[in-house]
C-alpha cells in the first residue's frame, strides 16, 4: 500500500479516537463565532457571556478576539454553507488529523521507509499533547493545532523540495495562527544555496499574511503588531502576568513546568492522576528522549535552532497555558523534533524506540481517559 493511503488511514483513525475521547463542543468557540462574523463582514462578535472571557469590548455591546486570525478564517467557507455556528472542536479535530498525515509524508519524504513513518505517525497522532488538544478543540488549543500544521506542511516543502515560495506561503499561515512559530525562518533555509534568493522568495510567500495580520491588527486596536492579549480587561492584573505578558523573568518558572511537573500522587487507586496545570514535557512524551542520539550534522543544528527559537517566546510567557495535559506551549517545537526523531529513526528503528513510543501513545491515553472520561484530575 503506498504510503499516502497509510497515512490517510491512520488519520482517519486519529480523527474517529478524538471523536470518541472528546468531552463534546467547546463553549470556548471564539474562532466558530469570529468566523460567522468575518463571513458576514464583521470583525468583532456580538456573543457575549460567561464562557467568552476573553474578549476585548468593542462598540454596541460587540467584542475583539484577541488572538491571531487564521483558524476562524479557515472556518469561513463552513460559516458560509451553514446558518448556523459551525462546530468548533469537529473543525479542530479534523485540523488535527491533518497534521498527522502531513507529518507522516514529512517522514517518509526524510526516510523513504514506511515502518518509521508508520511509527512518526502514531507518535503524532497518540503520543503527544496533539490528541488532548484535538479532543477538545477550545480557541487556544485550535490555534496551536492550526499554527503547527501548517508549520508541517512547511517542513514538508523543504524536505520534499518543493518551490521556495510555498515554505514563505505555510509559515505565513503558520504565523497567522501562531506569530511566534515564524521564529523558525532559519530552519528553512538551504546554507548551501543562495540566502538572499532564497529570503526574497520565502518573503513574498509571508508577505500576504504579514499584510493581513498588519491590517487587521491596525484597524483593531490602532497598531500594527499583535498587542491584543494585553489588552484583555484586568489580564494584566494577574499575578502570573506581574511584568507583562512576556518577560526573561517568567523562564526559570516555565522551565520548571515544561521539565520538573509531574502527576499527583494519592493513596488509592489509581494512585497518579494529571495536573490539569501542566506536567514535564519528557513525561508525557517519552519518545522525545530520544533526541539524546541526534547526530549534530548541519541540518540536525538547523532544527536545534529552530526548536530553542520557538520555545523563547513560550518560556518568557506569564501564564503556563491554564489547563491542559502535558506542557502545550512546548507542542510548538513538536514538528522540529518528529523532523530529528525520523532522522534517528531511519538509521535504526530500536526496540528501545518502539518502546518508548507506545509508552507515549499509553501516556496519552491515560491523559485524555482520565481527564474526559474518569474525571479523575487536579491542578
């Protein structure tokens, strides 16, 4: 069977297991609702209520959506065909199975083997935080799913090489989703060809997100970069927020989130549950362990970079990402590090690695169990 009916059936299965582990709609469907609004000329929505509480008051009783644009202007053509909100956590969910089997084509295109994309697969698909967030598909999770596709789909132009100008045109709409992942630019870029060809041809593929987000930002809030959390009424007054939204000084206390959180103990059964507040990153996915064999050839340091870069911006964040499983904000570095896992694993796909990622795959779905369907969690 070729590899893209396999990568078709595993994502098919990922969507029909977040389906089932899902614990129904999210109330928190900014982008289901911003999306109704865009189609209908509006960039502000007139829902308000005690599960959108974090919107930006606008005129007449309307509200700003602070966050960056891209999922709810995918979710235009399905606000057009239907009358009413479309559903936000089945989009999300959908959205999610693509990445899996992007991300299977991304390591097959890397090691022309099938098993160790098979493996990639499964790791992406039930062994990361990319199953709790698809289960739920709230507007922070949705971003992230969104942003890190596309990012995907970008690595999956370089390594299949395709024109220059389609990595410009995936990380804009990765940006669009998630600003910061633009950070990654100098992953992309090929040391052993022309840099200002290639930049020329990566920026015009940017450039119309850039313009969009610069538009869209300025006629909001009256600035052209992305000032909108900040202006959430009282998010600034948080304690975790206490010198901004980002400062250096928030990274030893992220660090220790993504590194040393791990499950509550009790004295029965099932004696571990999950913190809804965050847990070690390596904990939830073992497989990332791994890494340790990452043989540090030019392109393998690319990836390093680009991991080390998108992780700054999270790390120098006030909040850990309220609830969730695992460490989110660190899910932005998950492409990267499937792109060095299907370099490790094409060289020797161990035992040692196999095990490791069904005990990511069981993590998770502990994780997901727990959390949606036992009810067993604290933070």
């Amino acid at each position: 069977m070729k590899i893209k009916w396999i990568a078709f059936l595993i994502a098919i299965v990922a969507f029909f297991v977040y389906r089932a582990t899902s614990p129904g709609e999210t109330p928190y469907n900014y982008f289901s609702l911003l999306a109704q609004s865009f189609s209908e000329g509006q960039i502000t929505i007139s829902e308000s209520g005690r599960h959108l509480n974090e919107l930006i008051p606008a005129e007449m009783g309307r509200f700003y959506v602070p966050y960056a644009p891209m999922p709810a202007l995918i979710l235009i053509i399905p606000s057009l065909v239907s009358s009413e909100i479309v559903p936000q956590t089945f989009y999300s969910q959908l959205i999610a199975a693509i990445l899996v089997y992007v991300s299977i084509l991304t390591s097959h295109e890397i090691s022309s083997s099938k098993k160790v994309s098979i493996w990639i697969g499964l790791l992406t698909a039930f062994g990361s935080g990319f199953w709790y967030l698809a289960s739920v598909g709230s507007s922070w999770y949705m971003g992230q799913l969104v942003g890190l596709t596309f990012l995907t789909f970008a690595i999956y132009a370089k390594v299949k090489k395709l024109p220059t100008i389609y990595i410009g045109i995936f990380l804009g709409c990765a940006y669009l989703a998630r600003p910061h992942l633009l950070l990654s630019l100098p992953f992309f870029l090929d040391l052993n060809k022309g840099l200002v060809h290639q930049m020329v041809l990566i920026g015009i593929g940017i450039l119309p997100a850039l313009a969009f987000n610069n538009w869209y930002n300025f006629v909001r809030f009256g600035a052209f970069y992305d000032k909108g959390y900040e202006l959430i009424p009282g998010v600034l007054d948080e304690p975790w927020y206490s010198k901004g939204i980002f400062h250096y000084s928030y990274i030893p206390r992220q660090l220790r989130n993504m590194l040393f959180s791990f499950p509550a103990q009790t004295n029965t059964f099932p004696y571990l549950i999950p913190r809804l507040g965050g847990m070690a990153y390596w904990l939830t996915t073992p497989a990332i362990l791994l890494l340790i064999k990452t043989r540090l050839n030019r392109e393998n340091m690319q990836a390093i970079v680009a991991i080390a870069l998108v992780l700054l911006p999270v790390l120098m964040h006030g909040s850990p990402g309220s609830t969730q499983f695992g460490f989110r904000y660190a899910l932005a570095s998950m492409p990267f590090i499937l792109y060095l896992l299907t370099h490790i694993l094409k060289t020797r796909l161990s035992l040692l690695a196999r095990f490791l990622i069904l005990i990511s795959i069981v993590i998770n779905a502990w994780g997901v169990v727990m959390i949606h369907i036992v009810g067993n969690f604290t933070y």
